[in-house]
C-alpha cells in the first residue's frame, strides 16, 4: 500500500499539513494552524504544523501523533492500515472518516 495512505484511508500526500512540512512553507503552517484552531476550538500554532506522514517515521502533529484514536488503534493492533482489521465496516471510530470520504473508503479497502 502507498506508504502516504494513513490509518484512516485519508491520503497523507493532500494534506496541507504534510504539504507545508515537506516544502517548509510557514505561511501554509500559519493557513492550517488557524483552520484546525477554528474547527477543533483549541489553539494550533504554526509551530505545530510539522508532520511527514500517518505512517512514516518523523514528525507529527500533535493530534495525528497521540490523539487519533484511529490511529493509536491501529497501533496496538498492529494493522497497516484500517484495510487490514476485520471490524472496517462496523468500526465507528474509522466510520468518522469513511461516512465523509468516500476515496478514504477506497484506498482502505483496495487491492
């Protein structure tokens, strides 16, 4: 599986936050914090704005890092991604994700 796919299905590669890591943009990392304070009703600063992906070694945001139950889940139990656990489709903490995201879905459940 493409190593940018996260737990969750979503794709690591479209995400702003990964996207200003990878090219050090502060203005995208100023973008994002503000985004993700306003949705999530806590304050994100730039300076948390560093990840290289859900499932490669390196840097993560704080949330994706030790606050996604999805992903200290499939952790523990050692699944690659949410594809690989027999409860996919009755799971409701990966339903959060897949109820929304249709290509989440996909990329979990693809060959």
């Amino acid at each position: 599986m493409n190593k940018f796919i996260a737990y969750c299905g979503l794709d690591c590669e479209k995400c702003e936050a990964r996207i200003a890591t990878a090219n050090d943009d502060n203005a995208l990392r100023a973008k994002v914090a503000k985004l993700w304070s306003e949705l999530n009703g806590v304050e994100i600063t730039p300076e948390m704005i560093n990840c290289d992906g859900c499932r490669l070694d390196g840097r993560k945001t704080v949330f994706c890092d030790s606050l996604c139950e999805i992903r200290q889940c499939a952790l523990a139990n050692r699944h690659e991604t949410c594809g690989s656990c027999a409860g996919l489709r009755t799971c409701k903490k990966i339903a959060m994700i897949t109820a929304n995201n249709s290509e989440a879905l996909k990329n979990l459940t693809q060959p």
